[in-house]
C-alpha cells in the first residue's frame, strides 16, 4: 500500500515539474499576453486581495501568461478518472505560476487528480508539514500544501453513493518563506482557493465542505 501511495505522489511531482516545462509555451498562444499582474494569473483565479498572497510565495509581481483552458482540462480529467471506477487517478495542473524571468526551480504550480479512499487518515507528513482541519484533510509544509475533499454533484451519476474524491496539491519555490506559520498558512490560502474553484466549476454540494474563506486551523492529534 505504502509503494502505490509514493507512486501516486510521484505522479504528482510530475505534473508540478511540467508546470515549469510547459510555463512558457502557454505564453505564446495567440490572445495571451506575455506577462500578466498577480491579480490575473491562472485566468484572474486570485485577483483581489489574493494577489499580494500570490507575490508573497512567489516573490514576484510579473508572471508569464496562462492558458485559459485549464480549469476545463482539470475538469474533464477529473470526470475521466471518475467515470474509469479506479480508486484514484492523475489529473491536470490547473495553475501555471512563472514568475518572470525565473527558472524552472522559481516556479510555482497547482494541481488536481483523484485520490484514493486510504490516503486520508494517513498523517505521516514531512519536515515542516502540519495538519489542519479543512476539508476532509488539509496539509501543509514551507513549500507546499494538500487538501483533500469530496465532491456529490448531478454530474457525476452514483456519486451521493460514492462521492469524488478529490486532491489539490500546490507546490512553490523556496526561498521565500516569512517564518515557518505564514508560509504554511499562505500556502493552504492559495490552494483553498484553486479547490473551491474547482468545487464549484463541478457543482459539488455543499462546495465539497470547503468554506468559501480558508479555514488555518492547526488539526489536533491523538
């Protein structure tokens, strides 16, 4: 069970590293500006007062430009992998965020797939990670963030049975932490956000049970 869950996270890894491979071929679409604001990053997903989070983990103000399409790829790999009846599948990154002039290494990506039923309740976490409550779980590291949630929608016949579970994972650079609580706090910020978009673009009852503000409540353990 344990080499299927590093799989899984493996294939994660990959699509955040594509994030940087893929950044600046999205920028030459026709109708895409070369560089856009914080505030209109990954189709204007964090315009507002999201934007100064944005340049907080990124360190930066100006960032490449982004496919529009994503979130309807995200969605549609999302479906595909529910319709399939595995108990998870990889998804699709539904944030680009190229900070400019940044390598690979100084970028940031968010992304989405289907987790399988036993990888919540496992509070294994790495150097830095913290617990908290929500979603179904929520995690987050300096560097990074996961939130775990289930989604009933009309789209998905049978799911009031069997509910979509889904993963949003969010990576970004080092380098650009304040302190150890507001990196991490920033980070579940950004991904909440990407997440309730998604719930919403799917129709999930209830959002998923992701309140429409991020919840940074540390989680307790036993």
């Amino acid at each position: 069970m344990e080499a299927v869950r590093v799989r899984r996270a493996l294939c994660t890894v990959g699509l955040l590293m594509a994030v940087g491979a893929t950044a600046a071929g999205c920028g030459e679409e026709k109708g895409t500006p070369d560089y856009v604001g914080s505030g209109e990053v990954c189709d204007g997903l964090f315009k507002g007062p999201l934007a100064k989070t944005i340049e907080s983990v990124t360190g930066a103000t100006s960032f490449a430009g982004t496919n529009a399409n994503a979130m309807d790829r995200v969605v549609d790999a999302l479906e595909a992998g529910y319709e399939s009846g595995h108990r998870w599948a990889q998804g699709d990154t539904l944030c680009r965020i190229a900070p400019e002039g940044a390598g690979r290494k100084g970028r940031a990506g968010i992304t989405f797939s289907m987790y399988a039923p036993q990888d919540v309740g496992d509070l294994r976490l790495p150097a830095g990670g913290k617990l908290y409550t929500m979603g179904k779980q929520s995690e987050a590291t300096p560097t990074s963030a996961a939130l775990y949630f289930e989604c009933v929608s009309t789209r998905f016949k049978g799911s009031k049975v069997r509910p979509m579970r889904i993963l949003g994972n969010f990576g970004r650079p080092s380098g650009h932490e304040q302190n150890l609580s507001d990196s991490r706090e920033a980070n579940l910020t950004v991904l909440h956000a990407a997440s309730l978009a998604v719930a919403k673009t799917l129709q999930c009852e209830n959002n998923g049970g992701l309140p429409e503000k991020p919840v940074l409540e540390p989680r307790t353990t036993n």
